[in-house]
C-alpha cells in the first residue's frame, strides 16, 4: 500500500488515545496508562498486528462481560523463587506485567526467578514483556498459549495456538540487546487479521482454507487453519507453549483457549515467565562483553549472494522504532475509523493523525 495512502500518529498522541479510551471502557488510569504503553511500544516496533489497532476487538470483549476491566489479579508464592498471578480475567498485559515484576524482584535476590499466570487474557506483543525484564538489567524467557489456529503435525483441525516464544538477554557495551519474539506459524496470526482489514492479499504458504488448499484470501485464511512454520518443528514448539503456559498454569489447553476476537466467553490464557541475572557465572563486564563478541561474529559473517547486512535477532525491529519515534505510526483509514468510532461511543478526543503529506 502506498505511504500516500497511510495515515500517522505520533508515539504521545497514540498513548494518550489509548489511555483515555482503555479508561473510559472502565480500565484504571494506571492499568490503562500500561496497556497503551505495550499497544504503542508494539507499532513503534513495527509489530502492527499487536498495536493500537488491537483495541476494538479487546473492548468488545469488555462490553460482552467477558474480560473485565476492573479486575485485579493476585499473586501467590509457591517457593521463594516461584510464584502465580491469579489474573481474574483482567487484561494479561496486567497480570504478565505483575508476574515480571515479581520475577525480577526475586531474581535480583536469587538469580532467577519465575511466575505462572492462568485466568489470563491476549497480552499483545511478547516483546514488551522482554524489554521489561531488559530495562531491570535481566534476561527472560516469556511464553504464553493462545486460542485454536495451528494444526498439530499431521492433523487438519485447529488445536494448537499461534503461541509467540520469546526471550532476551543484555547486549555488549556497543550492541543492541538480543530480543527474540517469534511464533511457531510460518506468519503470526494477527498478520492475517491485518490483511483482512486492509483489504490485502497474503502469501500462499501462510494458511490453507476450510477444504485444506492454500489460499491467498485472508477471509478463507481464517476460516481454515495457520501453518507451522518447519512443519513438525513448529507443531512441537506450539505444543510446547501449551505445555508450559496451560497445562502447568491451570488455565485453558488442547484449544480451549478462546479466540480473542470471540467476544462470547473468556479466554482463560495462560502465560511462563522466567526472569534471570545475566552475572550468574561470571561478572557482568563479562558477560557483555562476550555480548559483543557474539553480535559482532552474528552481523559480520561472511553473506550469501544477495544479502547486503546480516541482522542480530531483535535489531530490524529497533531500528523501525527509531523511524516510527520520528515519523510517527502508520495506520490505514480502515483502522483509524475503528479507533475513531469506539471513541464515539464513549466520548473521548479521537486519534489525532496527519497524512504523509503533511
């Protein structure tokens, strides 16, 4: 799609359009404050399947009753370096945030600490979460489970989830940290939700339709099933999502997580969160510096024909953002008009936007 046809939101007024809507929908103005951060922090990236566009759908759900805005979740110990967050049905950007936190907190004491979510709802972009962990100096493991799209190996129906794994460590004194987010489909499923909306074809090893052929249509994209990305390889690493995030957690497993765009029942996802002191073994310096000689050895291999810069998992993303912080987020008519109408009905300011023209 051409850029002329783009419309762009600054970073601020993103966040301050999402705040105001999550708080007008019943959301605390902390939590609300939270959930525009990590929507906004997605489209920064360029992750624009888990951004601001996200939000017609989540308050749909909050007016069905079937995510609650009000909820607070709890967190219990289970041992000194494990604990359980309890969401309540409160949006899983709450709940996971609390578990991180906790997870850090521990890990400073330590080493390591870890946090099982259940009753949990969609936490957006796993990638946040990381950076969460980044920003208190510590590396992560993040896994959730996430409603039916994935056949296992083999199969043709729907069981496993496009359930993101995600995990990061600190960079070297010149290098970027290491943010890995990655679904175990060939293409997340919010991608598919993205062509739909605006009107776009997909590539046709993403997906097969309702009679099991590839397709391009992403309305029969998602009438069918998702594809796993190395065929087995990707089955196993979804149902290793649902092991650790459902089964463990006591929440939703084997499909019975709700599709976040289904505003009938919750969703009951389940989230693994493990956070970890990069000096376990050996100061530090140390450490980052073997970050540096890492990086340096991933970016300045020897290329293949046709490649012109070889890039450290997470960095393409970071550099978007350092494009999107300055000329703003692209969203289409499509989305702005959603945005815009949920703000209608609670009247809040709408999304302020310019076109590339302007």
């Amino acid at each position: 799609m051409a850029d002329s046809a783009r419309l762009y939101a600054s970073e601020a007024d993103a966040h301050t359009f999402a705040t105001n809507l999550l708080a007008a929908n019943g959301v605390s103005q902390q939590d609300a404050s939270l959930i525009a951060k990590c929507l906004v922090a997605a489209d920064l990236r360029g992750i624009d399947t888990h951004g601001i566009s996200r939000l017609p759908s989540y308050l749909a759900r909050v007016r069905q009753g079937v995510l609650d805005p009000k909820a607070r979740p709890t967190l219990t110990e289970a041992t000194p370096v494990v604990a359980q967050v309890d969401a309540h049905n409160s949006f899983g950007f709450v709940a996971s945030s609390m578990a991180m936190s906790h997870a850090c907190k521990v890990a400073q004491t330590y080493g390591i600490g870890m946090a099982s979510v259940k009753h949990s709802n969609h936490f957006g972009m796993s990638a946040w979460l990381v950076q969460q962990a980044l920003d208190e100096g510590m590396m992560s493991l993040v896994f959730t489970n996430s409603s039916p799209a994935l056949p296992v190996w083999g199969g043709r129906e729907k069981l496993m989830g496009v359930s993101p794994i995600a995990c990061g460590a600190p960079g070297g004194p010149s290098s970027p940290p290491f943010i890995l987010d990655m679904a175990p489909s060939v293409a997340a499923r919010g991608k598919i939700y993205k062509a739909l909306r605006r009107g776009e074809q997909i590539p046709e090893d993403w997906a097969l339709d309702a009679e099991g052929e590839r397709t391009t249509d992403p309305a029969a994209a998602l009438q069918g099933v998702m594809l796993p990305m190395g065929g087995p390889k990707g089955s196993a690493l979804a149902v290793m999502m649902d092991v650790f995030s459902g089964v463990l957690s006591g929440s939703a497993f084997a499909g019975g997580v709700t599709n976040p765009y289904d505003p009938s029942k919750p969703a009951n996802v389940g989230h693994f969160i493990v956070a970890m002191k990069p000096d376990l073994f050996m100061g530090l310096d140390d450490f980052k510096e073997r970050m540096e000689v890492l990086y340096q050895k991933v970016v300045g291999c020897e290329k293949m024909a046709g490649v012109e810069r070889i890039y450290f998992p997470g960095e393409l993303e970071q550099i978007e953002e350092v494009k999107r912080r300055r000329e703003g987020i692209p969203l289409v008519q499509a989305e702005v008009d959603a945005l815009n109408g949920e703000a209608a009905k609670v009247g809040v300011e709408l999304l302020k936007t310019r076109s590339a023209s302007q």
